[in-house]
C-alpha cells in the first residue's frame, strides 16, 4: 500500500505531517495521487495559519496519534464546543 493511499483514509484529521522542507502539526484536508492539501495550525493560538499543498513524494513522516496530536484535538474540539454556545 502506498502513503498517499493509507493518507486518503485519513483527510479531515489532525496529524503532524513532516516534508522535504519542513513539518507542521495540521489538519489533512485532501490526499490525491499528485499533491496533499493541508491546513496548518499556528500551536499557540490554535488558529489555522495557513493552507500548503504539498507534492506527495515529498512526504517524509506522518504522525496520526501521540501526545502532541491529542493535545491539539483537545484543544479544537474545546474551542468548537465554546464557540457553539
């Protein structure tokens, strides 16, 4: 199975993605053959900073769980709940 294929499964999470250039905590909006759509999330503010694509062999790591992750999904999902009120 190919990255960009187990990726597929998993647009609209947050994840850390590391690339050639660089590697941000986000969340996967899109993963197609070509390139990957991703927003980035600013971790002090908990803000989207902004929005790469990125081509997908340039893809060098992907973390889906771990403490960072789950801290940022905890941190959303409180800010989505405060927001609705």
């Amino acid at each position: 199975m190919r990255l960009i294929e187990k990726l597929k499964e998993f647009e609209q999470k947050y994840m850390f993605i590391r690339w050639a250039t660089g590697g941000e905590y986000g969340k996967l909006v899109y993963a197609g053959d070509d390139f990957i759509e991703f927003d980035i999330i600013n971790v002090d503010t908990m803000e989207y900073s902004e929005t790469v694509l990125i081509h997908s062999p340039l893809i060098l790591e992907v973390s889906i769980g771990g403490a960072d992750v789950s801290r940022i999904v905890a941190e959303i999902s409180s800010k989505v709940s405060l927001d609705e009120r």
